[in-house]
C-alpha cells in the first residue's frame, strides 16, 4: 500500500475513532440522567460477558487487525 493511502487510513481510523468515543460520551451522559437506565447499565455492566468491549468484534485487538 502506497505512504499516502496509508496516511489516509490512518486519517480516517482516528476521525472514526474519535467520531465512536463522542458516541460513548453521550450514550454514557443520557444513560446516566436516567435513574432507571443507569441502574439496569451498572446491573449489566457487573456481568461479564455484557461488559463493555468484551465481546471480540468491539475489542482493540480486533478493531487494530482489520486494518
């Protein structure tokens, strides 16, 4: 791959990476004002298997060799 389409891709992983961590925030700011929400979130993030970024396909690892 040519230095300037992998200057490219690499532009383009930290906007979407940036784009994804903005999502989070707000997702985690409207979760939060919501007393219900945020107890069954706090539940759900106690159980292993639904913690964030557990799950393969959303771990740095992964997200790094599909580059």
């Amino acid at each position: 791959m040519s230095a300037e389409l992998e200057g490219m891709d690499n532009s383009l992983k930290a906007l979407l990476e940036s784009q994804i961590s903005e999502l989070e925030y707000r997702i985690e700011g409207v979760i939060a004002e919501a007393g219900e929400l945020s107890v069954k979130a706090e539940l759900l993030r106690s159980i292993p298997s639904i913690a964030p970024y557990q799950s393969p396909c959303f771990s740095q690892k992964c997200l790094n060799s599909a580059v």
